[in-house]
C-alpha cells in the first residue's frame, strides 16, 4: 500500500504517510509546561505506528489562554526535549510541534483583530515566531509548523476579511501574504533554512466573504516558494460566524465553519481533501513538488489509501480518527481493520476542548484518560447465554428503535444498518444497549446487527440480524412506493 511508503520531506523522512494533525488535548497546566499525561498521550500515537506527529499548538508568546503548552521561553525547551526523546525511543515516528500566536478575546464576546496590531506588534510576532522555531530545532523536534488555520493570528491576516489597509492589509492578496513571507525570512536567518518548517492554512475559510480553494492555490504556491516543507490543509474554524455564549470566551469551532473544520457524524466522509488535491495540482503545474496534507474525516482505510494512490495528496492527516484509536496505522497495515475503534465523530473531543477540559474519546472505557493498550491477545467480548436478542423496539414515524443483551466485557457496539442495495454502514458507536436511528426512509427495508468490542479494540461476534420494513408515508401511494422499490 502506498499509504505505508516512507516520505521525505524537505529531509525529515517520515517512514508512512499518515499524520495526526494538531490537536489541543488541555492535557497541560496553566503553566504550559509538558507533563506526564502530555507524555503519554503522544508516546501512544508514536506506538499505534503513525508517520508524523503534529504536537498540539503550543504558544510562541505568553498571553493568556486556558491549558496550553508555550514553547515562548528556553525555559519550556527540556520538557519539550524529554517528549521528543521519548516519541524517537518509541518509534521511527518524526515529531515537529504546532507553532501558534493568538490574539486576545474576552468573555464579553470581544476579541481583538488584526488591524488593533501595530507596526512594533508585528515585529515583535515575526520575532516570537523565529525564537520558537529555533527552540524546537534545540528541543530535537525534526522540524516545525506554522498554525496559519483557523481562528488565529496568522490566518487573520491570510482571510480575505483581512481589515487592514496598509502593506499588511487585505486589499491585496499580497499584503495578506506579508507577515507569512517576514516570518519564514526571519525562520531562515535565524536557522540557515534548513530545518523544515510546514504550514497549516485554510483551504476554505468558510465564512461570509472568507476565501476559497482560488486564494488558497495562490497561498500554497507563494508558502512553496518560500520553502515550506509541507502543506497541511485544513478548513474553516473561525470567529467570524462563531456563536457567543454569554459569560464565555467566544469558541471558534461553534458555527457553520466550526463544523467544516470538525465535521461532524451527520457529513459525509472526506468531505474537503478534493481541496488539498486542487491545491496539490496547481502547485505541480507551477513546478513545486511540495508534499500535501489533507485532514478532515478520513477514517476508512480505502480512502486514504485512494487518495494517496491517486497522488492527489501526500500525507492523510487523522485527528479524531487518531485519538479514538491510536493503533489504526498498525491495524491496517497488518491487516487487522476489524479491530479498528472507529470514531463516531460525535465531537465530544470537540466540546471538552472548547470547555478547557482535557480531551478524551468518549468511546475510551469510562475515566480514562488515554486510550487504552492494544492487546491482541485479550479476550473477544462474549454475549451471555441468551445470546444478542438484538430486537426492533418500534418502527415507525421515520425511527427505529433497537434494543439488545449486555455483553460481557464489551465496552462498546458498533451499529451496522444495511439498505435494500446491500450498502452495509456503521451508523454509530455506543456504550448503551439501546439505540435509535432517525435517518431512515419510510417504506423502505433495513436491515441491522451490532457488534461488540472490547476496551482493547478486540471485536466479538455480531448479533443475530433484525429486518425492518417501514410503512411507507402517508402521503404516497402504494404505486408509487413499488416504483421505488421495482
Ligand atoms: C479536540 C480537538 C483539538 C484540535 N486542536 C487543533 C490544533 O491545536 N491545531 C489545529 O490546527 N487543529 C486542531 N484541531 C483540528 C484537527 O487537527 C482536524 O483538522 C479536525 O479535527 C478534522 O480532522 P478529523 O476529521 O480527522 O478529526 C483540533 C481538533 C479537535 C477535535
């Protein structure tokens, strides 16, 4: 499989082509120095076997925020050093940090935008940001990215909403690209331009007015230019359209652009890498061959292998996919996809980051803070002697209503439904026994089992299968349900 070639990237080679992406885990103190727990989590990814770890943002400068790690000080370079250490003693994993500057945002709903910066301020972040990436190279990390997505300074200045009207300013695609091109100068004079910096920036910003893959293009070619070392695109994420609850500190992933960024279990799979791929495609066309990321729902194994078969990305970026199972790079590669944990994309992750809770997966045993070991050798969880008893509760109104037996030692049920085309999904993962589906058509048949799995990953028998065949609505004629179904 392609997906498990080795890349080289800018001479940070990475030994396969999958990376988990930045994700907060609020694992750290206020103090933003790494911790045990910090340790833990990323030493798992490195085991499960994925080729690049993004380490969460961690902050170039010392505003205030919530639980984050800081890398704006040589004070947090040997915590940064002994995770580094500790990732390359585990695996052949390459590691490089998140760099982020943000600006300030206040429970009353008021943040600060980038035309409040002056001239001294823009010097003083171009700064921050060439200090840190010459911590990282001192911390050991194999290289650096730029967080220029989402919410945060760097990308404030790339959106088009850019409001500032001097040689930084957003009436000009140019003057958008201004401080991204000062800091990667000041990245090379200050490191001699060979350690290999990537960027995250935003495919679509998705907001009123935001720009799309067109502005996108044309920043991923200037990013080449410069010497990025790879590309990682994301999209949306932004304050602009984010919904403020009063009391707190507006979150940036709660509006329709929140939603993009983290698609929830409601989208469609791989909804945004035909992005990355248009942006993959210019770039060759204008002669730079700089790797790709995409990120953004991609948890099927033949997905990520499809697009990077198709050299239409690079590197498949999978957060929450990642975290629900860090072992899925090791699983597929030996074959073993029935043990994957799939995550539900229910974004509880979501919701404890933006509560300043330390990120878990809810489909993790209950109290646990990091995902639990792979055991391959544990036990299957067993249905008890009246077996599954899988039985339909109602059906009817547009929802089916499932119910079935506890299984010992299962910590979850995979629902899987199958429509009258044999198209099999797994609709959920729960840790209840029941369940209902809301997302059915009325006078057509489907058909359900479940299956448990243990903490471990390891799958137990399915249940027995229940078929269910709605009335069809009211409002349609018998004719007209038979055409469907003929
Ligand atoms: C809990 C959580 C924290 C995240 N933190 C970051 C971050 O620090 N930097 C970043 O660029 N993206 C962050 N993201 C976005 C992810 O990197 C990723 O782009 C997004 O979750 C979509 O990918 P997925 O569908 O594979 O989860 C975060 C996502 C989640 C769920």
């Amino acid at each position: 499989m392609k997906l498990f070639e080795p890349l080289n990237i800018a001479g940070m080679a990475i030994p396969n082509r999958i990376m988990v992406p930045a994700m907060v885990t609020r694992l750290s103190g206020d103090d933003g120095f790494v911790n045990q727990d910090i340790r833990e989590r990323y030493v798992r990814y490195a085991q499960g076997g994925v080729g690049l770890i993004v380490v969460e943002a961690m902050a170039v400068h010392d505003a205030k925020s919530g639980p984050l790690l800081r890398i704006s000080d040589d004070k947090y370079i040997p915590g940064l050093a002994d995770l580094v250490r500790r990732i390359h003693d585990s695996s052949d994993a390459k590691v490089v940090p998140q760099i982020i500057h943000f600006l300030k945002v206040a429970k009353s709903g008021w943040r600060q935008t980038v035309d409040m910066l002056s001239h001294v301020d823009i010097d003083r972040i171009v700064e921050e940001f060439g200090n840190a990436v010459v911590r990282a190279r001192q911390a050991g990390f194999d290289g650096a990215e730029l967080h220029s997505a989402h919410a945060y300074t760097l990308a404030s200045f790339l959106s088009r909403t850019n409001p500032r009207t001097d040689e930084y300013g957003g009436q000009a695609l140019e003057g958008r690209l201004q401080l991204i091109g000062r800091i990667f100068e000041t990245i090379r004079k200050k490191t001699g331009g060979d350690f290999p910096v990537g960027v995250r920036f935003l495919a679509d910003e998705f907001i009123k007015d935001g720009y799309t893959v067109c502005d996108a293009k044309v920043i991923g070619l200037r990013l080449a230019e410069l010497g990025a070392a790879y590309l990682s695109l994301s999209v949306g994420g932004k304050f602009e359209d984010a919904i403020h609850v009063p009391g707190h500190v507006p979150y940036p992933y709660t509006g329709y652009s929140g939603d993009r960024c983290m698609p929830g279990n409601w989208y469609p799979n791989v909804p945004h890498a035909h992005f990355s791929a248009e942006i993959k495609s210019y770039l060759t066309s204008h002669g730079y061959n700089t790797p790709v990321a995409t990120t953004g729902k991609i948890s099927e194994p033949d997905d990520a292998e499809r697009l990077v078969a198709a050299g239409q990305v690079d590197i498949i970026g999978i957060a929450r996919g990642l975290l629900a199972d860090p072992d899925w790079p090791n699983k597929v590669r030996d074959g073993e996809r029935e043990r994957i944990i799939r995550c539900d994309y229910c974004n509880v992750c979501k919701h404890l980051d933006g509560t300043h809770n330390r990120v878990i997966c809810s489909l993790w045993p209950q109290g646990a803070l990091q995902a639990p070991i792979d055991i391959r050798s544990a036990d299957a969880p067993k249905w008890n002697s009246d077996g599954a008893a899988l039985r339909v509760l109602t059906a009817g109104n547009g929802i089916v209503a499932l119910k079935w037996n506890k299984s010992a030692a299962a910590s979850r049920y995979d629902v899987h439904r199958c429509d009258e085309q044999g198209n099999v999904s797994i609709e959920d993962a729960v840790k209840v026994t029941r369940w209902e589906d809301h997302n059915v058509l009325s006078g057509k048949r489907y058909r359900y089992y479940v299956k448990p799995y243990a903490a471990t990953g390891q799958p137990g028998v399915p249940s027995n299968t229940v078929f269910v065949d709605l009335p069809p609505p009211s409002y349609m004629t018998p004719s007209m349900t038979a055409a469907t179904i003929g």
